[in-house]
C-alpha cells in the first residue's frame, strides 16, 4: 500500500519505519528540514534503540518531505503531530486540525478513496470533530473518504520491537469501509485486533496511560511507608507480582514516572474530566504524588549531608528512562534544580541524555561516571545498564532506580527500600 504518515516526531516516525519494512510505500511530512534530510541520510533524528539499521533498510521504501502534496497517492494517511500540554493541562488540538485542514486540500483535489488515520494521541472527540474540517474540501466522509481512529502504545527504547509485536492494535473506524482498509494495512499482524468506535478507541489509550501511571504511584506510595518499617519494596512487587490479577509489571518503585505520555496524558484526561463537570481525584493524586516523589529522594539525601551548600554531589542518569536520550519530564529535572537551590555542586553523567540536559542546565559539569563517583554523595536517577559495571565501593549511594551493583557502596540507601 501507499501510506502517508504527517509528523515524523516519534510515534510517526516509528510508524513509517515500521510500514516501511513491511514493504509498504511511505511517504513521510514534517515541517522541520533538518530532520527531513537526516531521515533520507538514513541518520535517526533521534536515539532508539535499532533505528539507524533499520532506517537503513527501509531506505528504497521510505521518503521523507515538507511537501504535503507528495500525499496525493495514499491510500492511508497517519496524522502523528504532537498534541503538546497547554498550561491548564488540556492538550493543544492546533497540529492535529492543522493536519485535517492540509489532507483536506488533498482530497479536494483528487477522487480517490483513501482513509484518514488519527494516531496522535487525542482526547476522545477529537477524531470526529475533524470530519467538518475534512469535509470542507467538498467530498463526503462514508463515500469518498474513510476516517480511522489507531492509538499507539509503543515505549521509548523498545519502539520498533513493540511496534512488530504489539500486546493489542486497537482500531476506532468511522464505518465498515474505513475498517477493512485500516485492517488490511495490519493484515500480518495476528488476532490481537480489537475494532471499536472512534472516541472509545481514543479513550482506550487515555485509560490505559493513566492506568500504568496509577500503578506507579500506588507503588511509590506503598514504597514510602515501607522504606519506614524498613522493608524491600521490591520483595513486596514480587509477591503482589505473582497473583495474576496485579501482575508484575509497572511496580517498580523509584523517584516516579516521566517521559512525553504520562505525565501529559493523565493530566489531559484530568482537565477534559474536569471539563465535563467531574471532578477526577483519584488522578490528580497520582500527578500529586508524582511530583512529590523526587523531592523525597533530595530528603534523604539531606539526612546524610544536612548542609549541602558547597558539597559535590554526583548524578548518574539524567533520561527519563534507560535507552532514550528524552529528558522530558525527568524526574532528574526536579532533583537537579532542588539540588542547586541547596547551593551543591553537581556533576552530571548520561550515556545519551547529556546534550538534551545541558540545554536546560548549562551551569553544571558533564562527566565521565568515574568522575562522577567522585563526589560526596552519588544519586542514581536512571537504570542504565552500564551502572551495572560502576565501582561503588568506598562511596554513599542513594539509590532512586534499583541499580543491584549499587548496593556494594559503602552506605547504600534506595529511595523506597
Ligand atoms: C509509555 C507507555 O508505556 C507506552 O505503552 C505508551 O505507548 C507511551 O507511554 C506513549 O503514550 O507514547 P514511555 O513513556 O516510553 O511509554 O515509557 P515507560 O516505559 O512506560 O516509562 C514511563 C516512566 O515510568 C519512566 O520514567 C519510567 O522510569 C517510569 N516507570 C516505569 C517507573 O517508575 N516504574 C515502573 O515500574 C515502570
């Protein structure tokens, strides 16, 4: 098939790879250049884990543009702009209706049926109030065009892996038409479809966001109270873990949950609540929490150091998780800036995420994580696995991810165990 895919950001640009080798005709559209030539060097404009090799591959099927008229000959369309957090918490729709009105001027143009895929991450509603921006081009969704609604659920660092085995692959359709053109496109890809309606298909990823991030805090809330009556944490996942129902998955307990999807989508989902007169208390405690959470580990930090004024503290892992160079919304954020208020000194080490970090904290050092060992006091942030191979001994550790190695320091301490 030929596909288009708007917004080479991360889901899209996963997207196309990944329909790319399956050997698809893909044309991707974004507005920045300097990605655009990156993409067609077959250089990935970000880190992921088997990117650069497959990009590589997929080469002679994959063209990356500005130009949004290269999309006349799809069959499918992708819209995977961002859909970034306003300050209210509400998601900004402006690329994404940006994005219909473009295609919009696409299908006026042409008579071809093809279907309209929403992949960004919308709140639900947002799929079906596209339709009178897309119906201004003077066809008829139903008859000359189809409307589909697929929400991703890939994890940074393991991308492509998830994209090529994937737990579900949810389809929201507007008709049967617009259904079986979007299966079609997911033909090889097993039974674990579920096809549903347009704004239930939204809510799917909404709901399922929240839930992991639910579980998060429950876990770091438990976490508090047994780093109290000192008790490994860790011990008490496994055991939960094991009762089929909880699963093991997403306890584990730590300085909280970043990235680009939860902390925007849960409090996306807390402000269109809110919006419809419900008052969602239970989420905006798990964003409560979550902010606390790093906080916690700067506490414990002080317990060993009360004065941190002049003192050189040591920071592994600044991502927001191992294997990603995103710092967004990285726990290392808070603590940093905690930290620096105190009047500490700090250096900083990240496999990948240094570059990013450097742009919002100039004023720090970036170091070898010899060197960074090198300080009064070491705070793990990120579970990369190269912390595996440090040598802690002789050190004060304070442990925010779970990194075993650690506990060989001299005084250890994880944040909840
Ligand atoms: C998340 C979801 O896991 C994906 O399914 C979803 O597609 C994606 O958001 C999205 O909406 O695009 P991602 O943000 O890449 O993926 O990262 P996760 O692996 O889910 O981790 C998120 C944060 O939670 C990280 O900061 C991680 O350190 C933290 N975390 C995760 C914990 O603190 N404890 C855990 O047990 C698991």
């Amino acid at each position: 098939m030929t596909i288009g895919v708007i917004g080479l950001g991360y889901v899209g640009l996963i997207t196309a790879v990944g329909f790319a080798s399956l050997g698809n005709k893909v044309i991707g559209v974004d507005v920045e250049k300097a990605k655009i030539d990156k993409i067609n060097r077959s250089e990935p404009p970000i880190y992921e884990n088997g990117l650069k090799e497959k990009l590589k591959e997929v080469n002679p099927n994959l063209t990356a543009t500005t130009d949004m008229s290269a999309l006349k000959n799809c069959e499918i369309i992708f819209i995977c702009v961002g859909t970034p957090s306003r300050k209210d918490g509400s998601i900004d729709l402006s690329y994404v209706k940006k994005s219909a009105e473009d295609i919009s001027e696409i299908i006026r143009k042409s008579d071809a049926y093809r279907v309209i895929v929403v992949k960004s991450t919308v709140v639900p509603g947002t799929t079906e109030s596209l339709i009178p921006i897309l119906e201004k081009s003077g066809k008829k969704l139903g008859k000359d065009f189809g409307l589909a609604m697929t929400p991703e659920f890939l994890r940074e660092g393991s991308a492509l892996e998830d994209f090529f085995n994937p737990d579900r692959i949810v389809i929201g359709a507007y008709d049967d038409k617009s259904k079986e053109a979007v299966s079609k496109l997911f033909k090889g890809f097993g039974q674990n479809k579920f096809y549903t309606k347009l704004k239930t298909a939204e809510m799917i990823k909404y709901a399922s966001n929240s839930f992991l991030a639910t579980k998060i805090s429950f876990i770091n809330e438990i976490g508090n109270v047994c780093k109290k009556l000192d008790i490994d944490t860790y011990e008490v996942a496994k055991g939960m873990g094991m009762d089929k129902r909880i699963g093991r998955e997403f306890l584990n307990c730590g300085i909280g949950f970043g990235g680009s999807c939860f902390p925007k989508d849960v409090r996306a989902l807390i402000a269109k609540a809110e919006e419809l007169d419900e008052d969602p208390k239970l989420l905006k405690e798990v964003m409560a929490l979550n902010d606390r959470q790093p906080l916690k580990k700067v506490n414990l930090l002080k317990k060993h150091i009360p004065d941190l004024k002049g003192k050189t503290i040591g920071v592994l892992g600044l991502a927001f998780k191992a294997d990603t160079d995103d710092i967004r919304e990285s726990r290392a954020i808070p603590i940093v800036d905690a930290l620096l208020r105190e009047g500490a000194i700090i250096k900083a080490h990240d496999p990948q995420a240094e570059e990013n970090f450097r742009k919002l904290f100039p004023q720090i050092a970036y170091s070898s994580p010899e060197e960074v060992l090198n300080s009064d006091a070491v705070l793990i942030l990120t579970n990369w696995k190269s912390f595996e191979n440090l040598n802690y001994k002789g050190k004060l550790v304070l442990d925010g991810r779970r990194v075993l190695k650690a506990k060989e320091a001299d005084k250890y301490e994880g944040i909840c165990w």
